[in-house]
C-alpha cells in the first residue's frame, strides 16, 4: 500500500534534519556516494540504472542548500492520516485527522502501520547519529524473540547506508541498502573478476566471463540484474543473522558496552569498541558466520572476508587467513576446510570475548578502560 503524502513528508523532514547535523561525519569520497545513493532512492531508481552526472551535482547542490537552511532544527513528530488516538489505544476512525507520534516511537508507528505493508524504523548510529526510514514490508518472522521486518522499497531514508540495524526487539533488513552494496562490489569485480570477489559472485553463476561482458554495456541487462538481485536478497540473510548475533551479545555483555560508548571520547578507542562488538555478533553462537558455516555457504563466506576492514579486519585476521585457504582450494571446498574455518571462528571469538570481559570488568571496577583499550589497539596492529 502506498503511504500517504502526510506520513512521508514527517518522515523525510526527519531524515533531512539527521543528514544536516551529521553529514560532517563522512569522508568526502563516502559522503558523495551516499547522496548518489540517497538520489537513487528518492528517485525509484535501481543502482544499475545510469544517470547523468549533471543532474546528480544539481540535487546535491539543493539538498546541501537545504541543509544550512534546517541544521539544528528538532526533529518533528510522525504524522498519519486516518487515525485517531485515544485513551487504550489508536483507532483508525477518522480519514480526515492524523495521528502524531514521537520520531522515536517505532514500536507505536509499527503497530499502525504493519496492516498497511509498511514498516517505520528509528534509531541511532555510530557516533549517536540518529537514523530513520520509511519502507514497504516484504517479509516478517519471529526468532529468538525478536521480530525481524525485510524491507522492500523505501519511501524516505537518510544517508545512513545500514543493510541492517537491532533497534529494541526487532531487527530491520534493507533490501534496497544491500542492493547497493552488491553493486559496488559487482562494479569492483567486473573491472578485476579476481580474488575474493570472484570466489563470492561464482558461487552464485556470475562468472568473470559474464562479469566482463556486462561491464562493456552501458548498464547490467535484465538477466544481470536479476541475478544480483537474487544475490541480494540471499545474502541479506546473512545481515539478518549478525543482528540476531548483536542481540545475542548485548545480552551477555550488560548495559556496560552501551555505557562506555556514550563516554568514550577518543574516537579509535570507539570505533574499536564498536568492532569489537561487530566481531563478537559475528562469531558468537547466534551469529553471521555460524549461519554460514551450517549451510556451507562458500559465496557468502567470501563476501564476509571480502568486505573486511578497519579493526574489525584486524580483530579477525585468523578468520580471514582461513577463508582465503579455504577458498583457493576451489569454491566447493573439502569438507576439512569448513573445520579450519571454524576453528579459526571459534579462537576469534574466544579472544575477543577475553577482551570484552576485561573492558567491562574494568568499567565496572570504577576505573578507565582507555589505557587497556590503546593497548589491545597496539597489540592488534599489524
């Protein structure tokens, strides 16, 4: 069901005023593609879709304008028609009236609009950058007591570019977000069908023939962009679990990591701390990497290495070092070499744990885990 303009507008208003606060955050390359992303989606178009340059820069140009106009504006209620609330409840008696809820109130947006196909998702990032979207719901489960909501095409969104995100007991996918993600990655594959990105699109009959030809057209055909977006979707799954992993971890980590976050001021020491938890959600029992490992998914254990970076690639060297071995052995594998990978799983996941125990203890005894931080920091170097 197409949401009314009044809902969208709020929404949007939103995600304008959270991209004008913290649009500073972004490098300048990662600040360009995420407003051609953000182009993409407000216009309904598909990554392998082209655009002139020239009308991009002129929509940037507008929406950086914009910006200086709203920067330090609060953010505003989300407004839906044809509701009326009243004590107990919302009613959906009155077409002429709308109900207004808290940006925050996902829980309470969501229960009006699920019926609608839609699903609302609010929340914060790194760096307590605040987040929203507005999307249609293509699919809804319930597992380990979280509801998880695959979102479809999305009606408003900021330049936040999650492929998922845990906010409260549910989980949030986002098909159109990874759509995205595997383009960049299939452009980087087709200029060199090499390495780890040729292990992952192989697995799933892209090969670097296909590839090559592909990129010699203007734009990725329709049997193209078909398949990636059955790799899309397959491998939106895997996103799924590493919140399902997160949701795991927050519960044995406490209130304590969210905690130090909000006091931590030294900003490697919270982007490790944020890598940690990521390696931990991946490794964990519940995790990405689990799930992988149980159905023997060689594409998707290529794109996990593949997409490595920052501590959260140093965090994982043996994993990464394994899943490379595994992988020139050919995509299918023998059975020992899922046993190396997991071992290499299992060791990761024993010392980062150690890790987090010890920061937490630390904060827990009163004390800083800065210096301990910069040390582990130091340690994880190459």
């Amino acid at each position: 069901m197409e949401p009314d303009d009044l809902l969208v507008s709020s929404v949007k208003s939103n995600c304008d005023i959270a991209d004008a606060r913290s649009w500073g955050l972004y490098s300048v390359c990662g600040l360009l593609m995420r407003l051609r992303e953000l182009y993409y989606s407000e216009h309904g178009l598909r990554p392998w879709q082209k655009v002139e340059n020239a009308r991009i820069a002129g929509w940037i140009g507008e929406r950086e304008a914009l910006w200086g106009e709203i920067d330090g504006r609060p953010f505003g209620p989300v407004e839906i028609k044809g509701l009326k609330v009243e004590t107990g409840g919302v009613k959906a008696d009155n077409p002429e009236e709308a109900a207004r809820f808290d940006a925050f109130d996902s829980a309470g947006i969501n229960r009006v609009l699920i019926d609608r196909g839609l699903v609302y998702a609010a929340g914060y990032g790194p760096h307590l950058r605040a987040t929203f979207f507005l999307a249609d719901v293509i699919g809804s489960e319930t597992e380990d007591g979280l509801e998880i909501y695959t979102c479809g095409r999305e009606y408003a969104r900021d330049l936040s570019a999650a492929v998922a995100m845990l906010a409260g007991d549910c989980v949030f996918a986002r098909l159109e977000a990874n759509e995205n993600l595997i383009w960049q990655k299939f452009e980087e594959y087709r200029a060199k069908p090499s390495g780890l990105l040729r292990a992952a699109f192989s697995y799933y009959g892209v090969a670097p023939g296909i590839a090559q030809r592909a990129g010699a057209a203007p734009e990725a055909g329709p049997e193209m962009t078909d398949m990636l977006s059955a790799v899309s979707r397959e491998e939106l799954r895997t996103y799924i679990r590493h919140e399902l992993g997160e949701a795991a971890e927050r519960k044995r980590l406490g209130p304590a990591w969210s905690e130090m976050l909000m006091e931590t001021r030294e900003a490697k020491h919270a982007m490790y701390l944020r890598a940690l938890k990521d390696v931990l959600a991946d490794t964990c029992p519940e995790g990405m990497l689990r799930y992988i490992m149980d159905g023997k998914k060689t594409g998707s254990l290529a794109f996990y290495a593949a997409f490595l970076a920052g501590y959260r690639k140093l965090l994982s060297v043996k994993i990464e070092k394994a899943a490379g071995l595994f992988l020139e052995k050919g995509t299918d594998g023998p059975r020992e070499g899922w046993a190396v990978v997991e071992r290499a799983v299992d060791e990761t996941y024993r010392q980062t744990k150690e890790i987090g125990s010890e920061i937490v203890r630390i904060h827990f005894s009163g004390g800083s885990p800065a210096r301990f931080i910069e040390d582990a920091i130091k340690k994880t170097a190459p």
